[in-house]
C-alpha cells in the first residue's frame, strides 16, 4: 500500500515509509519559510499526511484540489512559495535533525519539484480536493521540534509521534 501525489498527468507514487521521509521534510522547510496565510494552510496540508493520524496509505493529494487563488498573481505567490519550500528542503534544511538519513528524499522532492514546476494552477480549485480553508491553517507551532504543527486539534507534531 502507497500514497499519491499528483499534478495534471503526473503522478509520484510513494511507499509508506518514503511517504513519512517526503512529509518529514517538506514539514522542517515549510515551518521555516510560512509567512502569509496560504502559506499557512499549505502547511496545513502538509500535516494532513501524517499517517500516524490518517492511516498509512491514506494520505495524498492533486495540486488540482488546491485553492491557489483567485488572481494570476496570487497563483503566481503561491506556487513559487512551494517551489521555495521544496528549493529548502532539496538544500537538506535541518535533515540533521530527523534522527536518520532519508536517503531517497531527494529522488522524491526533484520529481515532485518536476511536477509542480510543470503545474499550471487552476483558477478554481477542484472540488473536494482537501484543501484546508483559513480557518483550518497551521499556525501553532511545537516548541520542541520547531515546526508548525496541527495543535490544537490533534494531540502534537509530526516528530513527537
């Protein structure tokens, strides 16, 4: 059982485990960079794959599901606010602290990099595709771990599992 990425006609297919790597890493660069609220709820769906709370190989998304905005510009902001969050984590932001080596991350942000480099947001976003709404963005963060977190609606961070 896996996981799926995908973006238009692309796909990137991840085992469990390379799913927990993937997500771990997004998480570290994401808290780093999050500043404006799509940002946030980017980061929100990001914890949305944490299959310690959503079961392993139930996790997921479409870029196509998810709300860019409603102008050129805003699209514009938001993808390259991703493309800057995979830019840090393929510079290995903080991968000493996971406590062990990923050694396929790369493989895997270089082709989700790909895709979303590829990607040309919607104007309106697929129905349905998970997208957190404002109210729903990551803005607490765990103290420990310095990263954003879904609290205080599930019980911690990604890391404290």
């Amino acid at each position: 059982m896996g996981n799926v990425f995908k973006g238009g006609d692309q796909r990137l297919d991840l085992s469990n485990s390379g799913t927990e790597v993937f997500v771990d890493v997004l998480t570290l660069a994401v808290s780093d960079l999050a500043e404006e609220p799509w940002d946030y709820r980017f980061a929100a769906l990001l914890t949305l794959q944490n299959q310690s709370v959503m079961g392993r190989g139930a996790v997921g998304f479409d870029l196509e599901g998810i709300d860019w905005g409603a102008t050129p510009h805003e699209r514009a902001r938001a993808k390259g606010f991703v493309l800057r969050v995979l830019a840090r984590a393929l510079s290995r932001h903080r991968w000493n602290e996971l406590g062990y080596r990923p050694p396929h991350a790369e493989d895997s942000l270089r082709r989700f990099l790909a895709m979303v480099e590829s990607f040309t947001p919607p104007a309106r976003a697929r129905p349905g595709g998970g997208f957190p709404g404002p109210d729903d963005a990551a803005r607490a963060s765990c103290v420990r771990h310095r990263v954003l977190t879904a609290l205080p609606l599930w019980d911690g961070c990604l890391f404290c599992r």
